[in-house]
C-alpha cells in the first residue's frame, strides 16, 4: 500500500474504534438515545446494541489487523512516521474489546436475573 493508503486507512481505523467506543457508551446512559427518551430501554434493545457494537469492535480489529500487515511489508524507516497512530490505535482497541466482554457480561446476567424472577 502506499503512504497515502496507510494514511487513509489508520484514519478509517480511527474512526472505526471511536464509533465501537460511541455504541457502547449507549450501555452507560440508556435515556440518551433517540431510541428512547422517555421509556426504559428493553434487554431486546440492548441485545439489538451488543450486537451493533460488537460488529464495529469486529470491524475495528479487521481494520487494524489489516494496517498491521500493511506496516509489516515497510522498511524500518517507512513504518516509523506510522507507528504512533498504531499504537495508540491498539491500545484503544484493546480496551475496547474489554470493554465490550464487560458490557456482554453485564448484559447476560441483566438477563439471567429477568429469567429467574
């Protein structure tokens, strides 16, 4: 890939993390979302949202997994003005993925406590 091409992708991947980190954070304020401003928000909607965000988590690790083999195939000198971005772009990405199995977790015993009433 070129220079440009990576640029666009780490740009794409950037983007792609942040909106993960936008649909998880409807978890933390439910009556924030245009879904529901006035009516608590059902486990079906959560579910419906762990499933949006945990497709933009999937889509993010794809995303950095392909500027990972791109920055492989530089030289040395070629991948350094990049590897900044990667790494913050990893470190983000791996409190991501925490994030979301917390939020699955939460979510599975949300609903195990409804079956059990």
């Amino acid at each position: 890939p070129s220079m440009v091409s990576l640029g666009h992708e780490l740009c794409e991947l950037e983007d792609s993390i942040q909106a993960a980190v936008s649909a998880l954070d409807r978890f933390e304020d439910p009556q924030h979302t245009p879904l529901s401003p006035s009516r608590r928000v059902t486990w079906e909607v959560k579910e419906q949202w762990l499933q949006e965000a945990l497709g933009l988590v999937k889509e993010s690790r794809d995303r950095y997994d392909y500027v990972r083999g791109a920055l492989k195939g530089l030289s040395a000198s070629e991948r350094e003005p990049w590897m900044d971005s990667t790494r913050a772009c990893h470190e983000a990405l791996k409190q991501l993925v925490a994030r979301a199995k917390d939020v699955r977790a939460e979510l599975e015993t949300e609903k195990q406590a409804m079956v059990n009433r």
